[in-house]
C-alpha cells in the first residue's frame, strides 16, 4: 500500500514538471484583468437596477396604483424622496464608474488591492443605502395611513367593509400589512443583492487573497 503511494506521489510530481509555470507579472496581469471585469458588472448592474423599474411606469395600472401617494397625503414627500433618491442613486453610479476606471489602470500589486477594498466598501453602502430606503418608504406609508382621517377614499376597495369594521380597525389593519410587506420586501431585496453583488464580492474578496499572497 505504501509502494503504491508512493508511486502516485512520483507520478504527481512528474506530471507537476510539465505544468506551466507562471510568473509574477502573469498571475498579478491575471488578477487586475479579473478585478476590472468584476467592477465592470457591479458597473452595469446598477445602471440596470435604476432604469428598469422606470419602465413600471409606461404600465398605466402601476401610474393608478401611484395615485395612493396622493390620496395619502404624501405627494410632496415622495416627490422630495424621488429627488433625494435620484440624487444619490447617481452618486453611486458614478462612484462605480469611478472604481471601474481606477481599477482598469494596469497598477501595482498594493495599489490593486486598495482599489478592490474601496470598492466592496462603496457596494456595502449602497446595499444599505438602498435596503434603508424601502424601509423609509414603507415607513412614510404607515404614517399616511396613520394620520388620514378618510381611510375609505383612499382604499376604496375598503367601502363595503365600512359598516362592519370600524375604521380605526381597519387603518391598525392596513399598517400591520403595510409593515409586514415592508419586512418582506426588504429581505426579498437583501436576497437578490446578495446573489448579485454578494456573488461578485466574494470574487473581488478571492482576488484580493491572492494578490495578498503574492505580496508575502
């Protein structure tokens, strides 16, 4: 058993002869060409998240499920919100893009390795950033909810159970619903950035290990 132990291990080591070698320069040229693809999706990715749920908007039953804002009393709120929150959307863009292009310069091993961390960092906030928002905007919801005085004009669908169920039942109803969904949708979001951004993370991360390695 031992004999053929050995053997295998001899063999391993004939064959290991054979294999490619590569240098320094190749592994590091390797690694920066990997980090710039990474940064490049995190890139197109968030240029993706913010335009496509616009398109929600050309659908005419999703512009009267808007109209709620309205009848809530938040129209001028969520117009400042949709201001602030393009505001920073394009920040992060642009902070992307930033990394993207200082990442693409072909840089030393140390340098690398700053510009894979200050990358995963600005992902790490945007993903807060954007899982706080939902919460704020459910949050404006319940407050909506809480202070309108005709609960049944802004839900008509409410109206035959008007003379049931008074309406101070159904507004606590209504916002236990409301903040029900807003956990749900949040942690539904945290699933899908974790696959997308996670996934590209733990690959900046390994790359990061290696260029760590190649520094030893």
């Amino acid at each position: 058993m031992i004999d053929e132990l050995e053997l295998l291990k001899k063999d391993w080591q004939k064959k290991e002869e054979h294999l490619p070698k590569l240098s320094y320069e190749e592994i590091h040229n390797m690694l920066w060409k990997k980090s710039s693809s990474i940064v490049k999706w995190i890139l197109i990715i968030s240029i993706l998240e913010f335009t496509v749920p616009h398109l929600l908007y050309l659908i005419p039953s999703f512009q009267d499920n808007m109209e709620i804002y309205d009848k809530l009393g938040l129209h001028n709120y969520i117009i400042g919100l949709t201001i602030f929150t393009y505001g920073v959307a394009f920040y992060f863009i642009l902070q992307f893009y930033r990394r993207y292009k200082e990442i693409s310069v072909l840089d030393s091993s140390k340098n690398l390795m700053r510009k894979i961390i200050r990358t995963r960092t600005t992902v790490k906030h945007y993903i807060i950033y954007s899982l706080s928002m939902i919460m704020v905007i459910v949050v404006m919801m319940i407050i909506g909810v809480y202070f309108d005085d005709d609960i049944f004009s802004s839900f008509s669908q409410l109206q035959d159970k008007a003379k049931s169920i008074s309406a101070e039942k159904i507004k606590i109803s209504i916002m236990i619903g409301m903040a029900v969904m807003g956990v749900v949708l949040t942690a539904v979001m945290a699933g899908i950035y974790f696959l997308l951004y996670g996934l590209l993370l733990r690959k900046l991360k390994r790359n990061y290990n290696e260029l760590k390695q190649l520094e030893v």
